[in-house]
C-alpha cells in the first residue's frame, strides 16, 4: 500500500483523506509546526480585515473577540478560510482563489484606498500585504505564533504534500529527498521546495484539500 504525507492535521471525513482512502492509499496527516495566541495590541480603525488563514481567524476571534468583525468588510484569501469565518458567522464579502497575486489583483478592485487589517502568524510571508502596500493603508497584526517542530518522527511515504513554507523547512530539515514525489499547495510553498533543489515538485492548481487530492492520484498513476 502507498503512504501519502501531507502537512496537515486531517480528520477522517476530510475530503482529501477520503479521496485518498478510498482508492487504496494510507494517508499520514500531521502538522509539523506548533501554533501559540501571540499578545494582540488594540485594533486600529480599519475598513477591512482581510484573514490570510483559518488559524488567524479562530486567534483573531479568540483573542479579539466576534464584536471586532461586527463594523468591518471582511476578506478571506480562499474559500477554505471564508468556510471557518461563514460559520463563525462573519461571511465575507470578498474571497481570494488562494494565489496571492491574483487575489491581491482582485481585492484591489473592491478595496482600493481603503484601511486593511492583516491578522497573521508571525512567521508569516504578508504576501498580499507587500503586493498591496503602496496602494492601500496597510495595517498589520500578529495574533500568532508559528513555530516548526523538531521532535517528530514519520513514516516512509511516496508522495510529500506540503501545505507552507514553514512544514517544508520542519519535514527537511530531518529527512532528505529520496526522489519522492512532492506536492505544493501553492506558489509560496513551491518557491520553498525549489530553494531546497527539490526537482519534481508540482503546484495544486489551487489551495484546497480536493485540488490536492486530485493532483496525488494523477501524480501516482503516472
């Protein structure tokens, strides 16, 4: 039986455990890296809070609290993150496709000029935020900490799905590519790989556990 890693936390019903499972494949889920609420300063005025993650939602709510999003135009860089915010209760008015360029390129369109609030880990890459920053009023604010692990131990698998930068520098920086096949879930975390000459690596065409499915199966029966 073949062994997909994938860098993530997955329960059972998730789409891409299932749709791994259920053609034969043993499926090994498991962040490498460790999350933290980091102290969170008060909320300036903003029009927008644009959420990058589901982890900067569930520590911005907690930290902040649901009364901050009740004023704001709410964004979301992909649909994964506006599902965890819809059912928080805040649906929001704008969804990114998950490729920074592209949403940054069509945020602009609805919120040029406008006061943004970027809520994200500390190790973030702010990708929309530098794409954005001489055309909107940037304001940015960690609500927590992202922090590889080193005390893990994983099993020989197949094929590598990485889900950030960050897992890609914790996986690496234990084991050594063995020519396994490895998978991006978008272009921030392919242009790691790629800093590591690691070859083979593929791109989901976009950031969702059902791209990233879709993508391993092709990639296994090739």
């Amino acid at each position: 039986m073949q062994k997909i890693f994938i860098s993530r936390d997955l329960s059972e019903d998730s789409i891409f455990h299932k749709s791994l499972t259920i053609n034969g494949f043993k499926v090994h889920a498991a962040s490498l890296v460790n999350f933290a609420p980091a102290p969170v300063p008060e909320i300036p005025p903003t029009d927008w809070v644009f959420f990058y993650s589901k982890n900067a939602v569930a520590f911005f709510i907690s930290n902040v609290g649901q009364a901050a999003l009740a004023q704001v135009k709410i964004a979301a860089i992909g649909a994964g993150t506006a599902k965890v915010l819809t059912t928080a209760g805040h649906p929001p008015q704008f969804i990114g496709d998950g490729d920074p360029a592209r949403t940054a390129a069509d945020f602009l369109k609805v919120a040029q000029g406008s006061r943004v609030l970027f809520p994200r880990a500390r190790d973030s890459r702010q990708s929309i935020q530098r794409l954005l920053a001489d055309q909107l009023v940037v304001l940015d604010m960690v609500v927590y900490e992202n922090v590889a692990k080193q005390d893990f131990d994983l099993p020989e698998c197949q094929v590598l799905v990485f889900t950030s930068p960050l897992n890609v520098g914790a996986y690496f920086s234990k084991y050594k590519w063995k020519g396994e096949k490895v998978v991006a879930i978008g272009n921030t975390t392919a242009t790691e790989l790629r800093k590591l000459e690691i070859t083979n690596a593929v791109t989901a065409e976009e950031p969702s556990e059902g791209a990233l499915a879709e993508l391993v199966l092709r990639l296994v029966k090739e």
